[in-house]
C-alpha cells in the first residue's frame, strides 16, 4: 500500500504540468469528462477496487483520502473545461489557486496515511 500511495503522490504532481499545458495551449489529450471521475486513473483505479480490504475501506484514511481525491479530479476537470473552453485566466486563476491548495491537501493526507502504515 505504500508504495500506491507514494506513487500516487507522484502522479497527481504531474497533473499540474498537465493543466498548465492544457492552459496554455488551449487544448489537451485529457477529455474534461474522463478527468472528472475519480476512478479511471492508476490510483483510483486501486483505491476502489479490490486490493485493498474492507477493514482499510472503513478507516479514517481511507475515508479522508476518498473524498480528497474525488475533489483534486473535480476541480482539474474544471481547470480543464475552462482552458478548453478559451478561458485562460479563469484556468490559469483556478489552477494556481483552488487546485493547488486541494492538491496540497491531498498530497498531505496521502503522506500522512502512508506514515501510518509505515
């Protein structure tokens, strides 16, 4: 478990570079639809299947970084609607504020469950 959660950690930093593309550029490899769920990437994928137990699933942690998570997907999929969409300063003003603290809050949590399982 702890290497998923570290190596979550290092995904989810890249989504910054990859909104900042989208940003940028206008337009992305990602649709706004697939990034706002939060289990079609590597780490939701683990996180709701099977590899992990039930007891875990009931757990604090695991509550707590469920609905961070779910929230980090929300909002980059709003970062992208809007660059998408030609709103750049919206993307841009969205991305360098609420995503970057949700991300950071979540990175957080993702940390200190894996301290807790360390």
């Amino acid at each position: 478990m702890v290497a998923e959660i570290q190596n979550a950690i290092g995904a989810h930093g890249k989504w910054k570079f990859n909104l900042k593309l989208a940003v940028n550029n206008g337009k992305s490899d990602f649709e706004v639809e697939k990034v706002k769920v939060d289990n079609l990437c590597d780490f939701g994928k683990w996180l709701h299947g099977d590899h992990i137990d039930a007891q875990t699933k009931q757990g604090k942690p695991y509550e707590v970084v469920t609905r961070l998570h779910r929230e980090f997907h929300l909002c980059a999929s709003e970062v992208l609607r809007l660059a998408l969409d030609g709103h750049k300063n919206r993307a841009s003003d969205l991305l360098e504020g609420e995503f970057a603290e949700r991300s950071a809050i979540l990175v957080k949590a993702l940390n200190k469950w894996k301290g807790e399982l360390s």
